[in-house]
C-alpha cells in the first residue's frame, strides 16, 4: 500500500512532579528542604529516513504521545527526563500545522528532523523556593504539559526527473528500461496509481527518474487523482513528457501534449516553466515518424522518439537527460532555431 499523506495526533510529554520534601535525619530533626525537580516530558520528533518510501507505516496509528517525565524525590534527586519519541517519515515530507496550515518543516535528507510538540517542563521541588526570608517552603509545582497539536505529513517525491504524460503514454515500460524499478505495466490505463521511483546508472552519471501516474483532463481541480499526482512533480528539476505516437481514443498527439500542458499551468506556473524534454513513445509502429515530424514543426522544438520495447532512441534520450541536468547549453532536445527536427536514435 502506498500512502503519501496522513494526519496525526501528537502530544509532548508531561513533566515530571517537583517534590515537597524535608530533611529529617537524627540529628538534623528540622532540616532544610530537600526536594527535588521533576524531570522533562519527552519531545515528538518527525525525523526523515533513508529506506522509507511512503508514508503507509503511520497510517494505522493516529494518536502519539511521548513519555512523562519522573518526579522528582527527596535527598534534592531529580526526576530523569523521558526519552523523546521519534517518528520516522519518508525523505521528502513536508510537515505542516493542520489547522492552522503553517509549514514546519521540510525534510529534504536523511536523518533531518523536526520537534513537532515539545515535552512540558518538569516542576520545581520546594528546594527551589527557598530563600532567607523562606527558610521552609512548602511549595512545589507539578509537571507543565506537553504541546499538542494536530499534523498533517505530506510526501512529495524527490527526483531529478519526472516522467510525466496521459495514462498508457509508457511512462512506466520506460522507466523498466533505464533503470532496475519494476513498476505494473499493462495495456490498460492507470496502471500506475502511485509514483515509482528509479535510479538510472550511467558510466557518466546517475539520476533519479520518478514515474508519475497518468494525468487526465481536470487534473488541476483534482480529477482522477489530479492533485495528489501534481505534487510528485514539483520537487523534479527536469520534466519527460511522453506523447503516445498512435493514440487509440482518436486524438491526436499534439491534443494530448497540450491537454498535459494545460493542466500544469493551470496547477502551478511554476510547474508550467519547468524545464521539459518531449518524447513520442511506441515509435516501433507504422507512420510514427511522420507523427513525430509533425509535432516538432508544431511545437517550434525537437521531439525525441523512442520504443521502450525495442530500445530504439533510449540511449540518445538519457544523454539529453545527463546533458540538460548537469547544465549544458547545446544539449539536444532543446528548442533551437531553423527548422524543428524528430530526434531518433
């Protein structure tokens, strides 16, 4: 099960009791105060670790409460403070306030965390409120409670590249090929339902390529899962988007290019200015290269064609995917001037 957003429950420790205690020995029958703090509440810690991949862990436990800390006792001993409670999330989750919709933290690598409620504070023993003019105090406080607070987690994906276009564009059956990820591939649409994420190896470099699943019309209103797929998109620097060379519903590719442009401006501007290599897949069929021709000359850009199933293009599209990463100027792919071109293998 993949789960990329829960809502929890969080409450920090309770402190521990300040004792009211006195000295009484044998030959000290009114001896001082001796009390001692209680000790701190435990924090609750969201910390980001390598391994996880989704949030599903936290999603049969909604409630989390730290430990109290112990009292304090006589002999001025002071109560232990409790261990922090640590929930481990994805790298990648962004940590915000429910009800009041505040950001608290983005946790971007491993082993980066965030307090998210903070133990109360132990109370003070009657040693502490001795003064010359209280020589015996009887005050004493009890442990301050913890904060609380409900928590929304939200993972976004962090990839280099995002492989983005309509349900059965073959994004999935591409990343199979470049890299070890081994996503549902049928030929049926949403396939995918959540995003996959694959490394891909070069003898240059490596990278990480997320598989995003299909987008539909109305995905900027949340349509089929518009919004919780979008977001996997926003932490990528490079965007893939695959155009299916023969669509069988009767459109056209350049319509489903534009249907997909579409709604990530109509998501996020942002999203919408983001780099972008386009890709026409399942070229191994007949008048594929003609389509593709057509959609360079339409865009005013090059079009990469490949066949996930034969190889065909594939290694010409990752050079430009290398080349466009690390920050070259005259990789391939881009929009250049003269006449727009279908970039094979």
């Amino acid at each position: 099960m993949f789960v990329d957003r829960v809502t929890l429950y969080v409450k920090g420790g309770t402190g521990g009791n300040g004792c009211l205690s006195f000295r009484r020995e044998k030959y000290a029958p009114r001896g001082g105060p001796n009390g001692g703090d209680g000790g701190r509440g435990g924090d609750i810690i969201i910390r980001a670790e390598m391994g996880l991949t989704n949030l599903a862990h936290l999603s049969h436990q909604r409630h989390w409460k730290a430990e109290q800390g112990e009292h304090g006792e006589g002999s001025d001993r002071f109560g232990r403070g409790a261990t922090d409670l640590i929930i481990q999330a994805a790298i990648g989750t962004l940590v915000r306030d429910r009800d009041r919709g505040n950001l608290l933290g983005d946790l971007r690598a491993d082993g980066e965390q965030i307090i998210v409620a903070r133990g109360g504070r132990g109370g003070h023993g009657n040693t502490f409120f001795k003064s010359s003019t209280n020589r015996a105090p009887r005050q004493h406080e009890k442990g301050f409670p913890g904060e609380e607070r409900w928590i929304t987690l939200e993972l976004k994906v962090i990839a280099d590249v995002g492989l983005i276009g309509l349900p059965n564009a073959g994004k999935s059956t591409l990343l199979s090929r470049i890299s070890r990820a081994h996503p549902e591939i049928a030929d049926y649409p949403f396939t995918t339902k959540f995003p996959n994420l694959g490394t891909v190896i070069t003898p240059d470099r490596s990278f990480v390529v997320a598989d995003i699943p299909g987008l539909i019309e109305g995905a900027h209103q949340g349509h089929g899962l518009g919004h919780e797929f979008l977001r996997h998109v926003e932490r990528t620097s490079l965007l893939v988007h695959l155009v299916e060379a023969s669509p069988i519903d009767g459109t056209t590719p350049l319509q489903n290019y534009l249907a997909i442009r579409n709604e990530l401006a109509q998501y996020s501007a942002a999203l919408a200015e983001r780099p972008e290599l386009v890709v026409l897949t399942k070229t191994d069929v007949l008048g594929s290269l003609d389509e593709a021709t057509l959609l360079a000359e339409s865009l005013g850009r090059d079009v990469f064609t490949i066949s996930s199933v034969t190889g065909q293009g594939v290694p010409r599209l990752l050079h430009a995917i290398i080349d466009r990463l690390w920050g070259h100027e005259d990789e391939p792919g881009l929009k250049s001037p003269g006449t727009p071109v279908a970039a094979g293998a």
